[in-house]
C-alpha cells in the first residue's frame, strides 16, 4: 500500500501584506505618497505658505498700506548676523543723497549707523488670527521704528514696505485659491455626481453646459465678467466676486471626471444596496460613492488649486479683479508694469518669486498625489 502524498505546503503571509490587506485606500494613498519624495518636499512648502498666509500681519514690518514719498524706492537691505564676533543681527541704516548728475534720491547703507534687530518686536497694531488685538511682530528694530530703517525687499513708488505687503498679498491670493477651489469642488461633484448618476437628459444637458463653458476663451470670459462688477463696489464684495466667477469657471474640469467615474460605479453592488434601502440621490452620492474615490479628488484638488491662483493674479495684473487698496500678489506684480519703474527697481519683480514657487510645489504635490492615488496600480 503506496504512502498518502504530502499536504501541501500552506502559503506564508507576512505581517506586511497583512497590513496592506487589511489597509483602507486612504491609507495605501498615504504609504505610496511618502515614497514620493519630492512631492513630500513641495506639500512642505505649500503648508508653509500657508502658514505665512495665517500669520500674514505677525511676519509682516511696518503697516502695509502706510505711503511717505521720502521713502519711494527704496532698495532692499542685507542682514549682518555678526558684529565684532558676536551674534547680533543688525542693518545699515540708509543715507540718502541727491545724484547732481540725474537729480535722482540714491540711498547707499551708512556703516557707521548700526540697527540691531530683535525677535518679537512691537509694531502697528493689528488682530492676531481676528482673535485679540497686538502689536507683536516676529522680526523689528531693538530701537527705533521699523519703517524708519528696516526694508527687507526695498520700497515701491509710494514708499511702501514690500516685504510687508508681500505677507498680506500671500494670505490673499492663497485663500482665494482654496475658497474657488471648495466652491468647485462642491459644484464638480454634485453635477458630475448628478449627470453620471441620473444619466439620460440631465446627463446631456450637464454635458452640454460644461462643453459651452469650455469653448468659451478664457481670458475674453473674464474680461466680460470682471468689468461687470460696480467701480463702487468694496474691497470685500470684489474679493467675493472674483472667488464666485473663478468657481464657476473652474468646475468643469471636477465634473467630467467625477461623472466618469460615477458612470463605472453606478452598477456596483454597494449603490444598488444603497438604492433598495431607500438612500436618497445626494446620500449615495456623497455617502457611498464620493468616499470610494477620495483619493482621485484629493489629487485633481491639488492640481485645481493653481489654477485657480493663477486665475487671481493675472486677473488682477491685468486691473480686472482686485484694486487697491486691496493686497494680492497680482496687485503687486501691477508695479512691475512699467519697465521705467521696473529700470530703477528691479526687486519690484521679487513678488514674482512666490508665484513661481507656489505653483510648481502645487503641481509637484499633484503629481505625486495622482501616483499615489492608485494605490495598487
């Protein structure tokens, strides 16, 4: 009588692939993005910008919208860490002479006149996140006033910091971003929701409107609207406008992909259970199939954002969003118009540095959120 053939080895689970069996999408995102890391590097600087968004006041010098002609063109300053050994940040304070050839105010540091720095230091006043007043600032002068000796990137025109204008202008631009963006995001899912969802009419009705609103040219849409909001009108109610007409611009984009993706899912199981238990349109939509693709619109979010900033600024470069005395870094980038002012201040085009830096770190961060939002492929 022949020996029983040996069972069969049984399989070997490691504790790893335990985990990623048992690892919910968001978290198999998660894993995958970390691995990016350039895309870590650039979700870094966008959350610093944002924090220089938050504490705009705070890192700001002097008060933004303060002029003095005697000031105007100013150039920026360099910081001297060490004096005599020791560590104490200081700067030359500035002199200014006539030039008797060009008639031209030319400021040049005077070594002789040292201005210490300090951490901490009081300044213009202002409301610490709108929740308490202060007049605390994280860098100023030991002694003296800041706006008599302190300019990191130099002056405009008018006299004005703009270093300091630059903190408020990121806070501005930045919060238009995510506010277009949540105004878009919602639009995108619920109509895209609503057209791959229903199907039939209200499919194509949805799908002719975006195709109508993408066919438009952009620049001759905004134009049209932008020139439509009252000269009277606040800084505020531009501000809101502008946010609302870049929304509803920039929702077409989140719908196509949301409907295609609601179009795959509406035969699955977990939404027909859903149906016969008596779920309303907008609770499947937002309870059960929304969350089964979070990861794929955290990454178009990312990549919306930019645009929606970019929209902002050139807006307001070419004078058809937000006017002074509004902030914005495309109301800074207006200085930078005129090449004879730009001739005799060159760092006038510094603010165009954070633009710059912004939206590759936004489009480096959703690029590597889009890598990882399929986790498994």
């Amino acid at each position: 009588m022949s020996a029983p053939a040996p069972a069969a080895a049984a399989p070997i689970v490691t504790a790893a692939e335990e985990k990623v069996a048992a690892a919910t999408q968001l978290q198999l995102t998660w894993w995958r993005f970390r691995k990016h890391k350039l895309a870590v590097a650039s979700g870094i600087v966008v959350v610093l910008f944002y924090v220089m968004a938050l504490l705009g006041d705070f890192l700001a010098v002097t008060e933004p919208h303060a002029t003095d002609a005697s000031r105007s063109y100013i150039p920026p300053q360099a910081i001297h860490f060490f004096d005599d050994g020791e560590f104490r940040p200081h700067v030359y304070a500035l002199k200014g002479k006539r030039d008797m050839r060009t008639f031209k105010l030319v400021y040049a540091p005077d070594s002789s006149d040292k201005r210490y720095l300090r951490l901490f230091a009081p300044g213009y006043r202002y409301e610490f996140l709108g929740l308490f007043e202060t007049d605390i600032h994280l860098l100023g002068l030991d002694r003296g006033k800041p706006e008599d000796a302190l300019f990191l990137l130099g002056t405009d025109q008018l006299g004005r910091d703009v270093w300091s204008r630059l903190m408020l202008a990121t806070r501005t631009s930045l919060t238009i971003g995510l506010v277009g963006v949540a105004l878009s995001l919602f639009l995108g899912v619920l109509l895209g929701g609503i057209s791959g969802l229903y199907g039939g009419v209200v499919d194509t009705v949805i799908q002719r409107v975006i195709e109508i609103l993408r066919s438009i040219p952009t620049i001759p849409l905004w134009m049209g609207l932008a020139a439509a909001l009252p000269t009277t009108w606040s800084v505020t109610q531009v501000y809101i406008a502008i946010t609302v007409i870049i929304s509803l611009i920039g929702w077409t984009e989140l719908a196509r992909v949301v409907r295609g993706r609601f179009l795959a899912l509406r035969e699955e199981d977990f939404v027909t259970a859903a149906e016969l238990a008596g779920a309303s349109r907008l609770r499947i939509i937002f309870r059960h199939m929304v969350p089964s693709f979070l990861s794929h619109i955290i990454a178009a979010i990312s990549l919306a954002l930019p645009a929606m900033i970019i929209s902002e600024t050139t807006l307001s470069f070419l004078g058809l969003g937000l006017r002074p005395p509004a902030i914005s870094w495309g109301v800074l980038l207006q200085d930078a118009q005129n090449i004879q002012a730009l001739g005799i201040a060159p760092w006038l085009l510094a603010v165009a540095v954070p633009v710059v830096v912004v939206i590759l770190a936004f489009n480096f961060l959703g690029d590597g959120l889009r890598d990882a939002a399929d986790p498994y492929g």
